[in-house]
C-alpha cells in the first residue's frame, strides 16, 4: 500500500473515531427509546456504526454521518421486527396506577408513559422518537426511516392516539396535547 493511501486510512479511522466518541451516546439514546431495552440499543448502535464507518469514505459531508447513522438504527430496528418476528411490546391492561404528587409522581409518571410508549408497533415507536424526542421534522423524519412525510404523520398520528387510548381518563395529564403532527 502506497504511503498516501496509507496516510488517507489513517485519517479516516480518526475522523471516524472522533465522530464516534462525540455522538454515540445520542445514538445510544435514541437506538434505547426504539427498542426498550441497554443491550439490543447497544447491538443497534454497533450495526449502524458499522454501516457507517463502511459509507464513510462515501460521505460527501461529514456533517451528515449522524443522520447516516441514525437512519441505519432505525431501518436495522423495522428489519429486525419483521425478520425475527422480534417483539418487546409489553402489553398491560392497564398502566400502572399513579403515585402521589411529588418527585415520585414524576418518576411514576415517566414510567408509566415509557411502558405505554413500549406497547406500540416499532414503525410508531421510532417516528414518535424521532419526531418528538430527536425533534426531527417530518421530512427528516421520513428520510430517516427511509419512507414517505405521508407515512410519517399516519405513524405519529396512529401511535399518538394509541397512546391517548392506553392512557384513557389520564391522557390529558401527561404532555401528549403539546405533541402535534403538524410541524
């Protein structure tokens, strides 16, 4: 291998290195609210890592290697649900009953709301993710999961209202009025 190329490999592992130490714990974050659960997140980080040191060298713009591998943790969470017929969903009858309010209530709430978000189909899960937690536009949103704006806001809305109808009487209490489909 000439010296050049040489010279050209290295550069690439420390450019590639230094967007890993920066931005997998984001990728990390967002591969657990897809999925539920610290080691599938961790497999999901490492194959979208993968697929993205792969592409590197094709990455015009460097800038745009999150999004890369935001897209492969999302596409490699859909393909595994249909692959394996993988399945986390915890289906409860009905949400945990509240705590008093307070720092617990809190603590229960979140819970609550993140075992409700954990029921949903994985399409619906990661655009409400990516919509509202990655706080991704419905564009950015439908090229990250490799879909139309359409399919986004029948996602988002579908899961929105599947989390309305898990929570019943006490939907209005959490937060969801304040998400919208309309960005």
């Amino acid at each position: 291998m000439s010296r050049e190329k040489a010279q050209t490999k290295a550069q690439t592992r420390a450019e590639f290195a230094e967007f890993v130490a920066a931005r997998s714990g984001a990728l990390h974050r967002a591969a657990y609210l897809m999925v539920g659960e610290t080691s599938l997140a961790q497999d999901l980080v490492q194959e979208a890592l993968a697929k993205t040191y792969a592409a590197w060298p094709r990455l015009r713009d460097k800038g745009n290697a999150e999004a890369y591998a935001r897209k492969a943790i999302t596409t490699t969470a859909i393909s595994w649900v249909r692959r394996k017929g993988w399945s986390h969903e915890r289906s409860t009858a009905a949400p945990p009953d509240r705590a008093t309010p307070g720092h617990a209530d809190q603590v229960t709430q979140s819970a609550w709301l993140w075992e409700c978000l954990l029921a949903l189909p994985v399409r619906q899960r990661a655009a409400i993710v990516l919509r509202y937690y990655e706080d991704l536009t419905e564009a950015q949103t439908a090229e990250t999961m490799g879909c139309a704006v359409g399919t986004v806001k029948s996602q988002v809305s579908a899961g929105l209202a599947k989390l309305r109808q898990q929570l019943g009487d006490d939907a209005d209490v959490l937060p969801l009025d304040t998400l919208t489909t309309g960005r």
